[in-house]
C-alpha cells in the first residue's frame, strides 16, 4: 500500500511540472510574467564569498505546482524581486502550502552593499 501512495504523489509532482526560472545578476530583459504572484518570504541570509555574494531564501508558495521565478538587479544596491506563477489551468495539483529554499546567485558583492528583496531591504553584503 505504502508503494502506491508514494508513486501516486511522485505523479503528481510530475504533472506539475514545477521548477525555478531565475534571472541571472544584471539580467535587466528579464521581467516578471504577466501572471505572476508574490511568495511569503520567511526567512532571509545574505552569504558573501571569495567569488561573490548569494542569498538563501526560505519561503512559502500557494501549491507545490507553482513555478518560482526571480531577477537580480545591481543598480548601486542589489535588488532581487522573487515570484511565483501559478500552473496551467487544466493541471490538477494539490491545494497546499509548499515551503522553498532556494539560492540566489548576487555575483560580484563589495561589502556594505545593500540588498533589497521585494522591495524591503534585506541587509548588506558583508
């Protein structure tokens, strides 16, 4: 029995066909698609390294069929803006909260730069 309900939910991921569609830093063509939506953003770290800064989000998304999209913008400060588009209409996907933690790639960071996400700053680098 145990078999069939795990086969059964790994169906249902498939047909979802969720995933990440990021932006690299500076992708300024990028835009948000015209049915995208915000995510609840739980917890934020901005890490830097000897090859540049990244960001490690956890948050929440309205179903896991949701697709989680973001852009990278350095602009004298970092800004990243995350969303999530919501599934074709005719999939079928289960009515739940699905958490994320996703790592964002800020490139090249000089310490002390400011970071904002959605619009809220989230620190700085360093």
């Amino acid at each position: 029995m145990r078999r069939g309900v795990v086969l059964g939910v790994m169906m249902v991921l498939a047909a979802c066909g969720g995933g990440e569609r990021p932006g690299s830093p500076g992708d300024e063509a990028q835009v948000p698609p015209d049915d995208a939506g915000p995510v609840e953003i739980v917890a934020l770290e901005i890490v830097a390294g000897s090859d540049g800064a990244s960001l490690m989000v956890d948050g929440t998304q309205p179903t896991p069929c949701h697709e989680l999209g973001w852009i990278v913008r350095p602009d004298g400060r970092i800004e990243v803006t995350i969303w999530s588009v919501p599934p074709a209409p005719d999939v079928v996907c289960a009515q739940v909260i699905e958490p994320f933690r996703i790592e964002i790639d800020l490139g090249p960071a000089v310490a002390g730069t400011e970071v904002v996400v959605n619009g809220e700053v989230a620190g700085t680098v360093g």
